[in-house]
C-alpha cells in the first residue's frame, strides 16, 4: 500500500471524486449504485461547500510527479432536523489503497459540537470493511435481509453506527 495523503476536498476535485465513485461502482461488489449521474453531481457540489456541518475528503498518492486521486470520503448530515446530530457516512477507496482507515473522518465528527453519532451501511459480503469499521468502533445495529442482489447470490446489509460523543 502507497502512503496516501488525506485533505479536504474542493469544488474542482468533483469530476475526479465522481470518477472514483464510478470505478469503485464498476467492481459491482462495494456499492448499492452502479452508475454515477449528474445527481450526485450536484449533492457532491453541496456537501463540498458545506464547510459548517458536513466534509468530503480525498486520499491522494503521489503518482509520476503529480498527485493522484484514490479514493474519497463524506460524511453528510441527513436534511430532517430530528436527525441533525447525526452524519451518514460513506467511503469509496480504489483496490490497491484499501486499509487507509477512516481517521480523519472521524476526528472531525469527534470535534464537530453538533455530531453525536455517524453511521453507515455496508455488504455483509464486505468483511474488510467490517473489520475496519468495528476496529474504529462502530457496531452492527441491525441487518436487512437480502437486501442487495449482487452476483446472482442475495447480500445482507449491515446498518453500523458509533457514537462519538459520550
């Protein structure tokens, strides 16, 4: 694995970020969508410029003298003010940089006065990223059945949260 550097993302890095998202979707295997639209165009141009209560991250490897786009994070506040305090968050990360972890996210979620919780969904069938999230703290708090159909076998997708105030 290449060392990669993690910053917070811009407006300009939304067609490489889509890009990344697009890849990751190909593989058919990490992400409920397979392809990426003009929609989340948009969204990726909204949670970018909201610097108040959401982030977008990037992970960059130095490749031949330029830096290179990898992979991307969010974490990004539903639009229902019940659930303000919460952040959904979501990771796309190309094969050879997998393992990266999910630190800076998280250390912002930790710091932000009005985050309590960040929560995800992820494949049963996606053990890494299982392990790494429960290794970061998060816990599985409930299963939908045959949720996805990936594959032509049915995968379970585990809701996993982790409360990050106490």
């Amino acid at each position: 694995m290449r060392s990669a550097s993690i910053r917070r993302a811009t407006l300009s890095d939304i067609g490489s970020i889509l890009a990344n998202i697009q890849s990751v979707a190909n593989e058919r295997v990490y992400l409920a969508t397979e392809t990426v639209g003009e929609d989340p165009r948009k969204r990726l141009g909204k949670l970018i410029s909201d610097h108040e209560d959401s982030l977008v991250l990037v992970a960059e490897v130095q490749e031949n003298d330029f830096n290179k786009l990898v992979g991307s994070m969010t974490l990004a506040k539903f639009n229902w003010k019940k659930s303000a305090h919460v952040r959904f968050f979501g990771m796309q990360i190309q094969p050879e940089n997998r393992g990266m972890g999910t630190g800076s996210a998280l250390k912002w979620a930790r710091e932000h006065p009005g985050v309590e919780m960040v929560i995800l969904g992820v494949f049963s069938s996606n053990e890494q990223a299982i392990r790494l999230y429960s290794k970061c703290g998060f816990q599985v708090e409930g299963i939908a059945r045959k949720q996805f159909f990936i594959n032509c076998n049915y995968v379970d997708e585990a809701s996993m949260g982790l409360f990050v105030k106490p």
